[in-house]
C-alpha cells in the first residue's frame, strides 16, 4: 500500500478528525435498527412516548412527572408505572412544587392518579388523587409501590412532580411473652382455663 493509494488516505482521514464520535446500531431485523444507548442517553426524553416521564421518568434523580409536565398533560391517556426499591428497603414518595389535576368529582373519576401498595393493578389501593391538594407523603409496606395515571377527554392541567426515595424497612422489635408459670401447693393439681388471665390468654392466641 503506497502513501498516495485510496485505502491509506481514507485510513489517515480517520486518524486525523479529533474525538470522532460514532454512532453503532444494531440490526433488530432486516428492516430496523436499533440504537445502542450508554448510561448518558439513559434520561434522554423520548419525544414519541407521551408517557415518558411518567412511565420512565429520571430514575437518576429519583423524579417523575405527569406526562408533558410542565406544560399541560394530555386528555385520553393512560400511563403506567411501577417503583421497585432494593432488597430490604421500602419506597418513600412525595410530591413538589405542584399537584393539579381536574377535580369535579369526590371519587377522582375523570384526571387521576392511582397508587397501590404492591407491584400489580390488584394490589392493595393505598388511594386515589385529583384535583389540587398534595397527597401525604406514601409509604410502601414492602418493595414496591404500582401507579397509574388516567385522563379523560376533556379539561387538562398542568400535573405534578414526585420525587421518590428508598427507605430502610424497619426492624420488628422482638415479642416479650407473657410468662406462663402456675402455682400449686400439694403433690398434684390441676390447671384449668380459669386460672389464665385475660391478658395472657389474649396475648398467646394473637401470637401463635
């Protein structure tokens, strides 16, 4: 290969451009391709998923919002989320700055945010949010907390943000048993229901 040949001219163009930054893809199948991301473009917003900031959010800075926050959500949506902590931790959310959804009805039936304790649909509701008062702080009693966010056709507002963070799950302090110690005087005796107190009695049949 001389100096001047094609080959080692496009090879000395590649070598000469600083920082050359490389997009790779791979194929999914013969007609699509599929960006492979690194751990910077994780929280880069995906303008073709309407629920992207609810649904994935910035799970980096432990935040997430109504869809198209801080601009208004939109109507006829259903997003879906699910906050998983690490082992022997539980999930802490709160909500900042704002919360504003459409509030006509008592029962939250046409903007609402949905949260239960537990990783499916059918978990335990730990309650249901509309209009503009912030929602106490949630506390999961495990690992994780299921959300949804629904919308219906008309009437939108601009949402909220909610941060989240992992908690350590408290340590159940240990059970003091009641003593159960009976006395009786002579050589035999008989030790009947009677002789239980109340407490006591209460105390075993919660306990075993």
């Amino acid at each position: 290969m001389t100096c001047t040949s094609p080959l080692f001219l496009a090879f000395f163009f590649l070598l000469s451009i600083p920082n050359l930054d490389i997009t790779k893809y791979t194929a999914a199948s013969p007609f699509m391709f599929k960006r492979q991301t690194s751990e910077d473009d994780y929280d880069i917003e995906d303008p073709n998923d309407p629920c992207w900031k609810f649904s994935h959010g910035y799970p980096r800075e432990m935040e997430f919002y109504s869809p198209m926050y801080p601009d208004n959500y939109p109507s006829r949506i259903e997003c879906f989320k699910v906050i998983e902590a690490p082992e022997g931790k539980q999930v802490q959310l709160d909500f900042r700055d704002q919360f504003f959804l459409e509030s006509d009805d008592p029962n939250c039936k046409f903007d609402f945010l949905e949260v239960r304790d537990g990783q499916r649909g059918y978990s335990s509701l730990i309650g249901t949010y509309c209009g503009s008062t912030f929602p106490d702080m949630i506390t999961s009693s495990d690992r994780y907390l299921w959300l949804r966010f629904k919308t219906d056709d008309s009437i939108e507002y601009s949402g909220f943000r909610a941060v989240y963070t992992f908690i350590d799950t408290p340590v159940p302090n240990p059970v003091k048993k009641e003593p159960c110690i009976f006395n009786k005087e002579g050589s035999e005796g008989w030790v009947n229901k009677t002789d239980i107190s109340n407490e006591t009695l209460a105390f075993y049949q919660a306990h075993n």
